[in-house]
C-alpha cells in the first residue's frame, strides 16, 4: 500500500470513464476502450470514474497495482458484491430478485475461508499432472474440429463455426455433458455473457432497462434445472468425470450445498469454454495479420506454447474483475473507503508499457511473458492449466495441416464488459 498523503479523489474524465466503462465500446475495443486505457496509464493510473447509470467505481489500470491488489483480497474483497459491475438499474433488479444475496454460489464471489474451502473441492483435479492424462482425449476432440475446418473447403467464420464449438465440446466432455445437451450449454452460456450485445440478447426478454439482468436471471434459473438433474444422476450413478466429483463432494464433513454445486458447475460450464474461444480465435486472427509469425510457427512446433501466451495477452478475455473495498484503506496516495467499488483492468494490465516491450505489436516468441489474463493470487483462474493444454493441443493439430490464413471480411466484437471477445471471424485458408 502507499504510504503517501491522501489527496483528493481523482475523477477520469467523463468521455475516458465511459470508453472503458460502458459495455458498448467493447464492439470496438482497438479503437475505443485501449487507447482511452492507454491514457489512464499514463495520466491516471488509479482513479475514481463516475459515469451516469453506473455507481462511482475506481478503475485499476497498471500491472504492478493490480497484482498488489489481487494479493491483498483482505482488503479488496470479492464477496461483498458481484464479480462484475452492473448498471445500478441491473443491480437493483438481481438485488430484489435475489432477495438481497449474492447471484451465485461461485467462487468468483466469495472470500477466504470459504473461497479456500470451495476452491479446494476441485483443486487437485485441475493441477497439471491430472489435467495432462486429459490429453488424449483432447487430441481426438483436436483433430474432429480440424476436419471440420477443412470441409469447409477454404472459406469459413472461424469463430462462430470452430472456435466456439471445440473449447464447449472439450469442457463439457471433461465435465460429463453428453454432446447433444451442448448447443443448450452454448445458448445459455450467451445468454449469460451477452446480455448486452443486441445480436445475443435473449428474444424473450422485453426491452425494459434491466433487461440484461432478467437475461442473465433467466440463464441462471435454466440452468439450474439442468444442472440439479445432473447432479442428482451424479450422486445415484457417479462416475470419474468432473461433475461427479463435484456433486458428491463434502465441505466440513457436510455435502455440498445444492446451491454450491450449481454455481460450480455454472462457472466451469460457462467461462470454461467462453474465454477459450475467445483466445483461440484471437490467435487464428492474429497469425493472419502476421503470415510471418505463421510460418515461423509453422516451421517450428515448439513457439506454440507461445502462441497461446500472447494471444492470451492480446485478448485479455476477461475484461475486467469487480472487488469491493473491505476498509478504509489508502491506495496510491487515494483514500478510499469501504464499500467503494473497484475494476481491475486486466486489458490494460496485459498492455502495460513497464511490464510489455511494445505492447501493440503481437509477438507469438514475447519472452518473459507476464500476462494476467487468468488474474493472480487466490482468485487466479482455476482451469488456466486446462484451457493452455486444449489449444496448445488444436494448434499442434492445425497448423501442420494450414498453409496459409487470411481475412475474409470484418471481424466483429461482443458488446460486453465483463467477458468479450469475438463474434465472427471470417477467413479463407489453404490446406497444407
């Protein structure tokens, strides 16, 4: 923490707070949310937004600052609010609806000791030892949406008809899922995530202010009633697949509260497989602006590992964390107090001039690579070891297949502000 003299709130100027703010500018994150992070980096590195709709939210934006923050979760709390920022429309509406509780059981949302108690009922089948004997499996899965690719005999939108399939095909098989179940695990999963973009929005939903949160409620409640009945078909036949291990698991010598088991299997299922095509179309995007780097990768199988580093920390999936400050507290010579609401900005982390040598420029051989797009500190993703493995895997399965990519058209973004990536991604490629 800083030991300077508080001064007086900074307040980012309104046209800055809401390009990074507003879920809109995610459509265009080149050209509206990077550059007005790049000013914050340089003129407000930690400051207090204040943008109409919204609650007053403090927005960190510097690599260093956030991993201060991510280690001092005492401080900066996770389960006092939401993991994300809401309007205050949205907010009001899941507070009732919620009856004042936080909207899942997750991990996302808690603190220690039950962040630590919860985080420990899956923790050892996610280290890398474990996750390792998935690979064969993947492979297959690998090698099925490779052929896919190439049936479509040289043109294809690589995100809506591969990237979003493989990374959905690969958790929930992982996770026990049946593959025909998985198109509903991919609508409810936009419903969730895209509840702010017009072309995901929920058809059902009426066009009222807090209509991304009844979205988002909706999702919730379906899949709740998918999720109880696995669970309950868990517990009577388990099997060795993920969602056995969670629904028979005991906490304190107690069994897992059912609202516990769904928010875990609502988390695996959904940011599972969402940020991983993300990040798998943004390296394809990527090595089709750079035909060079996809011959060097090409030529040398051994870069692929960094190929999805750097497209981790080009895409930065995750667009930002909600924390809550826990009590007052000083932070970078800012006073703050408790209750107040704070965005880590892991974009601007991962662009982060001090941390990052041209940090623009898309370097699949980048080293040392010190992105934070899976967080940092006890809330760091818990599949990270899972999502490397599956597209390290895809790209030693395509690549070899590939001889050249290039765009096909524009390529389109979500409109969010949480998690956001691609929406198509159009290409023509020549098979090797």
């Amino acid at each position: 923490m800083s030991t300077a003299a508080a001064q007086d709130q900074i307040i980012i100027p309104d046209d800055i707070a809401k390009s990074v703010l507003l879920p809109a500018s995610y459509a265009n994150e080149a050209g509206i949310v990077h550059p007005a992070l790049t000013w914050l980096r340089a003129n407000m590195p930690f400051a207090r937004a204040e943008v109409e709709g919204y609650a007053p939210t403090w927005l960190a934006t510097k690599h260093a600052d956030i991993m201060e923050i991510e280690r001092t979760p005492t401080v900066f709390r996770s389960g006092l609010g939401e993991p994300y920022i809401n309007s205050l429309v949205d907010t009001r509406f899941l507070s009732e609806m919620n009856e004042g509780r936080r909207g899942l059981d997750t991990l996302a949302n808690m603190d220690a000791p039950e962040h630590t108690k919860i985080k420990n009922v899956t923790g050892s089948w996610f280290m890398p030892a474990n996750v390792r004997k998935r690979e064969e499996s993947i492979r297959a899965i690998a090698r099925q949406s490779v052929e896919k690719l190439l049936s479509y005999g040289g043109e294809v939108d690589f995100f809506k008809d591969i990237a979003l399939y493989y990374p959905l095909r690969v958790i929930m098989s992982l996770f026990g899922v049946p593959p025909e179940d998985e198109p509903t695990m991919l609508k409810l999963t936009q419903d969730m995530f895209g509840n702010s973009d017009p072309d995901l929005q929920r058809k059902d939903v009426p066009a009222t202010p807090e209509a991304a949160a009844r979205a988002w409620r909706a999702a919730i409640l379906e899949f709740h009633e998918y999720f109880d009945k696995l669970a309950d078909d868990r517990r009577a036949n388990p099997t060795d697949d993920l969602a056995s291990i969670i629904a028979n698991a005991q906490v304190d010598g107690e069994p897992l509260p059912g609202s516990f088991v769904n928010g875990y299997y609502i988390a695996i299922a959904t940011a599972g497989h969402d940020t991983t095509s993300a990040t798998t179309a943004t390296a394809v995007q990527q090595l089709a602006a750079h035909p060079e780097q996809l011959e060097a990768v090409r030529a040398d199988p051994s870069l692929i590992p960094g190929l999805v580093d750097e497209a981790l920390r080009w895409a930065s999936p995750v667009k930002h964390f909600h924390r809550i400050i826990g009590e007052d507290t000083e932070f970078r010579g800012q006073q703050l107090r408790a209750g107040d609401s704070l965005m880590l900005m892991y974009p601007s982390a991962n662009r982060d001039e001090e941390v990052f040598t041209d940090p623009f420029s898309f370097d699949l051989t980048r080293k040392p690579n010190k992105h934070i797009a899976f967080g940092y500190g006890p809330h760091q993703c818990l599949g990270q070891h899972v999502a490397k493995l599956e597209m390290r895997i895809f790209f030693e399965e395509l690549l070899p297949r590939l001889k050249s990519i290039e765009l096909a058209g524009p390529v389109s973004y979500v409109q969010a502000n949480f998690l956001s990536g691609p929406k198509t991604l159009p290409i023509r490629f020549k098979a090797a």
